[in-house]
C-alpha cells in the first residue's frame, strides 16, 4: 500500500475510531488526543512495517493505551476496567451494549453534528471538524490556515472546551437536531471547499489538500444521506468548481479567469458526475442554495466555450437563488450574469444596494466586479481605479496580480474581455 493510500485509509477511520473511543469511555478531549496519537503512530509505523490486518482494531488499541497511560499520569485511582465501567463521561453519553457496535456511518455522521454544534464559532466549527473528522493533524490544519501551530492548538483545544461545556451529546442527531443544525455543517463543510479553491491568503492560489478533504467528507455526509437534496446539492457544487482547478492558473501560478481557461483541462469526470447528481436532484428535491449554485455550475460546465454560455439560464436561476436564499455574495454573481444578458449597467445597477452593506461595502469582491462591469461600460478611467482597490483589498496574492494586471491593461486601452475579474472558475 502506497503513503497515499494509508493517509487514505486513516482519514477514513479516524472518525470510526474516534466514536467508538467516546462512546466506551466519554471525554471527548482526551479520546480526540488519543486518537490523534494513534494516527501518527500509524503513519510513522505502517508505511514500514505495513499494514496490520485489522486497521481499525489496530487504532483503536493504540489509542485506548494513550487513555490508560493519561489516566495512570493523572494518579487515577481506578484500574482501566473500573474507569470504564462507573466513570462519570464528559457529556450525556448513548453507550451501546458490547455486542451491538454502531455502525461506523453512525458515529461519523455524530461526529460531524458535535464538531458544529452551535457554541462555536465559524472558524472553530472549520478547525476541529478537520481534525476530529478528517483525520488532519493540528500541524496540517495550521499550515492550511497560514498559522502557526500553537495557535491552531489554543483555537482546537478552546473548541473542544466550548463543547463539553455545553453538555453537547454524542450521538446520532435527532430528526430534529439533523434539521437545525445540518446547514451549519454545510457550510463548514463549503468554507473548507471555498478556502481550498481560492485561498484567502498567501502566494498559491489553490491548497489541494483542503478543497480534497471537503468533497470526501461532504461525500461521506452524502452517503449517509443520500436523499437530502443540499447534501447532494453541495457535493454536485463541490465537484463541478473543482473540475476546472487545472485550468485556473497558469505556468506561473498566475489566475486564469474562466472565460480564458482552457475546457480541455477540465476534469471531465467530476462535471459528469456532478451533472448527474444536479440532474437527479432536481427531479425529486426542492430546489435550495447549493442545488441552485450547483445548477448554475452545471450550466458553465456544459457550455462548450464562453461565448456560448447559456446567460439567460443563469439569470433565472440567480434570480430564484436570490429570493430563497438573499445573500451579498449571491448578488455579486447575479450582476455579471445580469450584464451579460441586459448589458453592464443593468448589472452596476445590482451593484448598488451593496455599498451600504457591512458585509461587502470593503470587500475586495465588490471592488472587482464593478471594475470589470464599468470595463465593459466603457469607462477604462473609472474601471481601472475599482480594479486597483481591489487588488489593495485583496490577501491572495494570485488575485492581487491578476487585478494589478487588468488595470495596467486598461492603461494601454487593451481590448475588453467579457469575463469576470477575481475570479478563476
């Protein structure tokens, strides 16, 4: 088995053995710590010694006697039997009998829910969702968050103390939990995506390791359930954005809008699978925010070139997007597909609203995009000066160049393009 495959392989079961280590002896924290133990040890011994016949059992083993050993370290009084047997656990635990395991589809999807529970806050939901969940180390999670490690280890160890203060169960949500609380973990799970995809920070446009994670969790999360139209929504969303990933920079790292890539490089898999997945969703699901988003990105996927995208199409799905679903973001997509079927200033007119609001009045996005709608307008003057704040509000330093590039373009008057700005696809 290669190292790819056994990394593979102990994301997978990091999860499994994770809940089966809580429900046998409570405490979240230290069975998170030992767990994570477990996996390093894997890591250094398996790609040596090989892999044992019984992975999961192996895990499971190792991180029971890191336990022990904490246990013993604190002068516990109890021998490992009793602990287990009278201890009090950290929260209200559903202990099964020895003989009746839950499936291990049970405790990844509990996992999920606790890792999101709503004492914590967005970036911690994002953190220990990638380490109880994913399998990460703390070391992975603070090098993909441009961080350094102590710091991701204060947020992680903070997160796992808001949770037990909470008294927060482990076990499979409720039908009623599952419906409050699985757009949170949507969108944890999209906010991994989104960061993997367009890095909000540092020099590399994309961190492939983080938008990977997301899709095998989200499609973890959708083979638990597999008839919720947003889980398969945002699985359809994930795979058909990723597919262009190839095709999003150039020989130096530089951002290639979607407009300019190049559709042979797309991944033409993940758009086959993703179209399938919207296709059928559609037929049985009400339509919701990522089905909708999906929907659109399957519309660009099955455009065989920019100029024959289907613009009225996208249209009306933004406009039904933005009536379940308002959102500022949403807006500023639903302006350049206004634009290209309406013309740019029916598209600054969407625009707007925006300037007033705290969630986009300062964001480089906003900038962006009426830059490249006041291009198409044929203001190059006014143009080149939102392109430049932009690029002055933007972290990631593929997007700054790009849009350092558009305005020193409109300083020669170079042609117009009809794409998006800041954006790769």
């Amino acid at each position: 088995m290669t190292s790819r495959e056994i990394e593979d392989l102990l994301r997978a079961l990091a999860p499994q053995v994770l809940g089966l280590l809580v429900r046998r002896h409570g405490q979240f924290d230290a069975a998170e710590d030992a767990v994570q133990e477990a996996l390093l040890a894997a890591a250094v011994q398996w790609p040596e010694q090989g892999v044992p016949d019984h992975p999961r059992a192996w895990l499971l083993t190792v991180a029971t006697r890191r336990l022990t050993d904490e246990w013993r370290s604190e002068r516990a009084r109890r021998d490992r039997e009793v602990a287990v047997a009278v201890r009090e656990p950290a929260y209200a635990l559903v202990a099964p009998a020895a003989d009746e395991e839950p499936p291990a589809g049970d405790d990844t999807l509990a996992l999920l829910f606790l890792c999101c529970h709503p004492a914590l806050g967005r970036s911690a939901r994002v953190a220990l969702t990638l380490r109880a969940v994913g399998g990460l180390t703390t070391a992975q999670i603070a090098r993909a968050h441009l961080v350094p490690e102590a710091t991701m280890s204060q947020r992680i160890r903070r997160a796992k103390q808001r949770i037990e203060a909470a008294g927060a169960r482990f076990a499979p949500p409720s039908p009623q939990d599952r419906h409050e609380r699985l757009p949170a973990v949507l969108q944890v799970l999209y906010l991994i995506f989104s960061e993997g995809h367009t890095a909000s920070v540092g020099p590399d446009l994309h961190r492939a390791e983080l938008t990977a994670e997301a899709i095998r969790l989200t499609r973890t999360l959708h083979g638990l359930l597999p008839d919720d139209g947003e889980v398969t929504g945002l699985l359809a969303l994930m795979l058909l954005t990723d597919a262009h990933r190839a095709a999003r920079t150039g020989p130096g790292g530089e951002l290639v809008p979607l407009a300019e890539q190049d559709r042979g490089r797309w991944d033409a898999t993940a758009i086959s699978t993703g179209i399938d997945l919207v296709t059928t969703a559609l037929t049985w699901s009400p339509p919701g925010p990522y089905l909708l988003q999906a929907a659109i990105a399957a519309v660009h996927a099955e455009a065989p070139s920019a100029e024959l995208t289907d613009w009225r199409q996208i249209v009306a799905l933004y406009r039904l997007l933005a009536r379940i679903a308002p959102n500022p973001m949403i807006t500023l997509n639903q302006a350049v597909a206004v634009a290209m079927v309406d013309g740019p200033r029916a598209g600054l007119a969407l625009l707007a609203p925006l300037d007033d609001d705290e969630r986009t009045a300062r964001h480089h996005r906003l900038a962006a995009v009426r830059a490249h709608l006041l291009e198409l307008a044929g203001e190059p003057g006014a143009a080149r000066a939102a392109y430049l704040a932009a690029a002055r509000g933007t972290t990631s330093l593929p997007e700054q160049r790009y849009l350092e590039l558009r305005a020193a373009r409109l300083a020669g008057h170079a042609p117009v393009r009809r794409d998006a700005p800041g954006t790769g696809g």
